[in-house]
C-alpha cells in the first residue's frame, strides 16, 4: 500500500483498504473503516483473536473522520473508529442508525502506550523566556485540526489553565503535518498536535511538548468505535463476537507494551500495516488504547456528555442527540463478563 510522504507525520491518508488473506468461505466478513492511526484492531488481526471468533475484518482507511460516518450509515463499512465531535453529534442527531459502542482510544497517565496528544510550543518561545507558560499564548497563534474536534477542545482547556478563552489568542486550523511546517517557519507559536509528528518537532529542536492531553483532561475519549446496522440490528450475535475479540485484542495490547520485548512486537505489527519510512518510530512514540472494558466514558469528567455540551454551548451542534439513543454498551458489557469463557 503506498503512502502519501505527509501520511506519517499525521496518520491520515487517502481511502484504501487491506485485508488478511480470506481463509474460510464461512468466515463473517466485516468491513472496519479507520483513519491512519495505530490501534488494537491491526494487534488482533495480527494475532488471529478475530479468527477464532470466524470473523474476517477487512481495514478501510479514510483521510478524515467526517467520512467516517456517512460510509458507515450507507453500508459501505460496518463499522468504524472515529472520534466523538461535532460532526459526529450532528450526523447522528439527523437519524443516522449507528450508535458508539465501545472507546478505542483514551489517553491517560496510567495507559501503557503513553500519550501522543499533546501541546506543542515553539521551542524558540520557551528558551527566550517569552513563554513560561499558558497565560503568555496571549496574542500567539494557536493551531487546531478543526473546529468541533478534540483538537479544539484541548486548546480551549490548555487556554483555560492560564485564565485565557480562545478570544486571547488567534486560532487557525490546518492538519497534522502543516503544523510541523508551520512550527518550524515561525507561523503558527502552538498547536495540538500528535505522534509522530509531535515527536519529529521534539527532536529537531523546533517545539516543546509542553503539556500532554492526559495532564488537560484526563480520561477523554478521543476515540470511539462504533456499529452500523447490521451489527446492532441485523446479527449482533456477529457484534458480540467482534467486541469479544475486541477486548482480546486491546488487553493484549495493554500487557505486551508492559512486558520486555513487547513493545518490539506491537511496533512490528503496526509497521506491517500502516508503514512508517522510520519503522523504529513506533517503538518511541506515544500509542493508543482503550481502557481494559472499552466502555465509553458517558457521564464521567471529560465524557461525552461533557464533550457535546462543549459544542453546543459554542453553536457546532444545534440540535443534539440524546445520549441515551446513540450510545450502546451491552456489546462491551456482555463481553468484559464473559472473556474468560
């Protein structure tokens, strides 16, 4: 699969898709979309969890996640990664049948993969003395990927921490690899960035993670995973058994980035499925996973019911859904209780 030259430093990258080899005609086939972004469904692939559970998951990549959900309410996909904002809340409050069922992605202090996500200030600033912290991003020119996104969230509540609404600073929004370039020519003063272009900056002396999303706002979810149709209408017996091996896949994830040589292996599968030109990257930099359940952080700090009066409150999301209609729990419920089955 060939690769933008800008996909590595963003994780995004034009539509296509992958699959293991087809190894049984009575295989279930499912079709998982997904931005370029590590995560646990290529450990499962790789490790054959879904296998045992007769399923045969075939990887759709898309270059954003607003592409994510209409694939997914047409039946292009059956379901997807993406992450909760609000072009996630309005698709869903227009009747789209799909409904976030587990997290993918939630970084925290205590997450073995780390965090990618953080703040990046031009290192210049620091060293100067001219930025000694968030009360002086007054009048500076802060990058965000959009507005509605966590992105925008995090820059909002780093502002906060220095006594700043997004008003004192100048925002512009661009992608993950412009940042970088941005950063280096001197346009843009901070950005929410992420690994590995995050990491890039660090050690070209260009910016400073100054502070990670984890230290902002714990227990986020940055990423959901959510079904379509078929799986949460037609056969969730087929939903039941991709959550199981869902949760495999994620616990193994968890363990392995613990345990010596572990961290090798996960960089080697993710280098054979989303390849970086520098494959020791993976093993350096911050990678996602969900929590041990994957349940969804719903009403907790930083949940989604958080997230979504967040965009309301800024007129991103006029008519919101209810919470209770567009999310599911019972598939990674039923499968947390019986993974020793």
């Amino acid at each position: 699969m060939r690769m933008s030259k800008y996909a590595p430093f963003a994780f995004l990258a034009l539509a296509a898709s992958f699959a293991v080899p087809a190894t049984a005609s009575a295989m279930d086939h499912l079709k998982y979309g997904m931005l370029r972004v590590p995560q646990a469904v290529l450990v499962g692939i790789a490790k054959g969890f879904f296998k045992e559970k007769n399923i045969d998951v075939e990887i759709v990549l898309f270059r954003s996640g607003a592409q994510t959900v209409p694939a997914l309410s047409t039946g292009q996909v059956d379901l997807v990664s993406t992450s909760p904002g609000a072009a996630l809340y309005n698709a869903l409050s227009q009747g789209v049948k799909a409904k976030i069922v587990a997290d993918y992605f939630v970084p925290g202090p205590k997450q073995p993969g780390g965090d990618p996500n953080g703040i990046a200030v031009r290192k210049d600033l620091i060293t100067s003395g001219k930025f000694k912290g968030p009360a002086d991003a007054k009048g500076l020119t802060f990058a965000i990927t959009a507005r509605g996104q966590f992105t925008d969230l995090f820059a909002r509540e780093f502002l906060k921490l220095g006594g700043l609404t997004e008003k004192d600073v100048r925002i512009v929004t661009m992608s993950y690899p412009d940042m970088l370039a941005a950063l280096k020519g001197k346009a843009i003063d901070l950005a929410s960035a992420i690994d590995p272009g995050l990491y890039r900056a660090e050690q070209e002396g260009i910016a400073v993670r100054y502070k990670k999303l984890s230290d902002v706002m714990p227990g986020l979810n940055l990423g959901v995973t959510m079904y379509g149709e078929r799986l949460i209408e037609k056969d969730r017996d087929l939903g039941m058994r991709f959550m199981a091996a869902y949760q495999k896949a994620n616990s193994y994830l968890r363990k392995r980035l613990t345990e010596p040589g572990g961290r090798k292996e996960i960089a080697e599968i993710y280098q054979k499925y989303l390849p970086l030109p520098d494959p020791s990257l993976y093993e350096k930099i911050g990678l996602g996973m969900g929590y041990e359940k994957m349940t969804v952080n719903v009403d907790g700090k930083y949940g989604l019911r958080w997230q979504l009066k967040q965009h309301v409150a800024s007129g991103l999301v006029p008519h919101p859904p209810k919470l209770a209609d567009i999310v599911d729990q019972s598939f990674a419920e039923a499968a947390w209780k019986g993974r020793n089955q």
